[in-house]
C-alpha cells in the first residue's frame, strides 16, 4: 500500500489517501497536489470519501464484543486512510461498496463463517458504518458510528433488520442517553456521569491509549457502556501470555500482543466468559474471541472469532 501522508507544510485538511500498489506494506509519501491528481484522474477507483486530512494526533478504529462493533476511529485515522476497494465476489450491494475494514465471524464450536463485518472510510462528518453480511454477501444489520469528541466516546445507531432491533448511545445535552429497542418496547436510560466512560469500539481507543501500561504488565479498569441492558458496567483489561489465550498458533505473527477483558469484579468474572483480543505491534486489532456482537437468526447469544483485515 502507499500511504499519503503529511507533515508541516504539507498538511491539507481534505486530501489524503492510501493506494493499494502491491502485497507488500510499501509506503510512499505523496503531496496534497499529488493526491488530488490521484483522486481526478480518469478512471480513478477513488472517491473524495477515501481521502482525508490528519495532524500530529492519530487515531484508530475498532470495538469489542459485548460491544457492538468490533474496530475504533483510531484506526481509521491513524496516519492511514483505509479507502481501497475491497474484492469481494457476493452477489450483493455490500460487493459494490468501498470498504476499509473487514471482519470474518467463525463460530467457535464448527469454524464455520457465520457473518462478515464491513467497515467503510470515515466520512466528511466523522462518521463510519459498519455493515454485517450473512456468509451469502446479504446485509442484515447496520451500524453508524459517530466521532465527535474523545474516540473513547463515539456515538453510535445500530439496527438488526431480522427483528428490528435497535440500539443506540447518544449525547443529549452532555449527558449520555442509552437505548435498547425490541418488540415494540424501548428501554431508555441517561448516564449523568460519563467521564471516562467507554463506549462500543471506544474500548479500541482505550488500549491503544493506555498501550505502553498494558505491554509493561499494568492493568487497566474502565467503565463500560452496555446499550442493551441499559446501563454501564466496570471491565478490566490486561495483557497476557500468547499460550494462555485461545488466539495464539504458530501461524500467527510472533510479535503480537494478546489481552484479555473481563468484569473487573472478581465475583462478576466468575460468571462471566472473558473475552480475548490480539493487537498487531502497530497497534491493530486483528483478532477477537468471546461472544458475538449480534445475535443469531434465532436470537440467541453465540461465540465467535473474528479475523480482521486492513485495506
């Protein structure tokens, strides 16, 4: 890949973009001007959507299981726009979309591919939808994720068109506003106090932000938005040994780290199953393991392995 990138001088606020060149993670710095030839060129695969503008601070994008989402805005904008066209093969419109992100689902008890997560660039409004596809390329749910503030805090919509459930977490007048809806019932609940307060692919963020603790042995405790119930709950996360995750094999990268997020009350974890998830050294989430974002048709709760890809 080539990755635009900008630095003093340079530095455009709307042109900014990565082309795929070959398998290989090769780089190359390219001008504003540059940029904006790669985009109006004729022919050209790339839309506006693909270029974006970065300073000094970078970000990612990712999220959690008993979250929603599985991938943070700090990945998205992390000194890399994520914008080249994906090629998948379903017969769908998710096939025809460009995407940035992409998550594989195996159920964890036959490794079969249950569902695929589609994460596209971020927008002109700070904001990023992720589309969940059956194995087939059908699009079944949706979610928007909004960044407006500190990228542990994202906004967020999701709907589940199978049984019109939906879930959200908004700011209303700087307090937070949960909600959970289905059967033709909502629940509702306002946090007063949000500082601090994670919310969805927010926990991305987290252990990106609190990197150099966690890989030095720290453990790190956060308050946790759980949109469904609705309330906040305290999690815990820690980094581990790769032979005392579930994630590890010789045929992954030796380099990465593993962690493992759990309630952070000792009673609470015995009744809880822990979640594993393993960081790229780039600090790119590339595997989760624990329960699923989603239900199944049948909406019952399952476990999962996801596997990650950049584009």
């Amino acid at each position: 890949m080539s990755l635009i990138e900008t630095s003093g001088d340079d530095f455009f606020p709307t042109a900014c973009a990565i082309e795929r060149l070959d398998v290989a993670d090769k780089f190359q710095v390219l001008s504003s001007t540059q940029a904006e030839t790669l985009l109006n060129s004729l022919g050209s695969r790339y839309t506006r959507g693909c270029f974006t503008g970065y300073s000094d601070m970078a970000f990612r994008f990712q999220d959690l299981s008993i979250m929603s989402t599985t991938i943070s805005i700090n990945t998205f904008l992390r000194k890399v726009s994520l914008g080249a066209l994906l090629g998948f093969t379903a017969a769908s419109a998710v096939a025809n979309q460009n995407y940035a992100v992409t998550g594989t689902a195996y159920n964890q008890n036959d490794n079969q591919v249950v569902y695929r997560e589609f994460y596209t660039a971020v927008n002109s409004n700070n904001e990023v939808t992720v589309n969940y596809a059956k194995p087939d390329g059908t699009t079944f749910a949706t979610k928007t994720l909004i960044y407006k503030g500190d990228p542990t805090q994202p906004e967020f919509e999701f709907h589940d068109q199978r049984d019109d459930e939906k879930t959200s977490a908004q700011f209303r007048a700087g307090r937070l506003v949960l909600s959970h809806s289905l059967n033709f019932a909502t629940n509702e609940k306002t946090i007063m106090n949000n500082a601090g307060l994670v919310i969805d692919a927010g926990y991305d963020a987290f252990i990106q932000k609190n990197w150099d603790q966690l890989t030095s042995g720290k453990k790190q405790t956060y308050e946790y938005a759980l949109p469904t119930i609705p309330d906040t709950t305290r999690l815990q996360v820690r980094e581990v040994p790769a032979k005392d995750t579930p994630l590890a094999t010789r045929q992954l990268p030796s380099d990465w780290h593993y962690f493992l997020i759990r309630p952070a009350s000792k009673f609470s974890a015995i009744f809880a199953n822990p979640i594993y998830v393993a960081y790229s050294p780039e600090k790119y989430l590339m595997r989760y393991y624990g329960k699923a974002p989603i239900d199944n048709d049948k909406g019952k709760e399952f476990n999962v392995r996801i596997e990650y890809e950049y584009w």
